[in-house]
C-alpha cells in the first residue's frame, strides 16, 4: 500500500502526470507530489500553472 499514488492532467491540454515517475525533462524527482512542484513549474506542452493539474486517479 502506498500513498503516493496517483495521476495528474492538465485541464488545458491533456498532459499526464504520474507522481511515482516524475518528470525527469523538467526535474521532477520521482515521487514529488504536484503540490511540491516548484512555484516555477509550468506544463511542459501547453506552459499552463500547476493549478492546472487535476487528480484524475
Ligand atoms: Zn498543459
């Protein structure tokens, strides 16, 4: 049992963020929550704020 889970999208274009992979082309360690991304972090494909990031899993 684990309470990382789970699976971010963004509402503006569909990008999919999995906490347990990180992002490794922006420098997101695996396992970092979105509400631990650095206030800088924009989407990688559409340059949208982390508050675009909805739980969807
Ligand atoms: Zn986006």
């Amino acid at each position: 049992m684990s309470l990382i889970p789970n699976i971010y999208m963004c509402r503006q274009c569909g990008y999919l963020y999995e906490t347990k992979k990180g992002d490794p082309e922006v420098n997101i360690p695996s396992g970092t929550e979105v509400a631990d991304f650095p206030e800088a972090w924009k989407c990688p494909d559409c340059g949208a704020s982390a508050d675009c990031l909805e739980e969807i899993l």
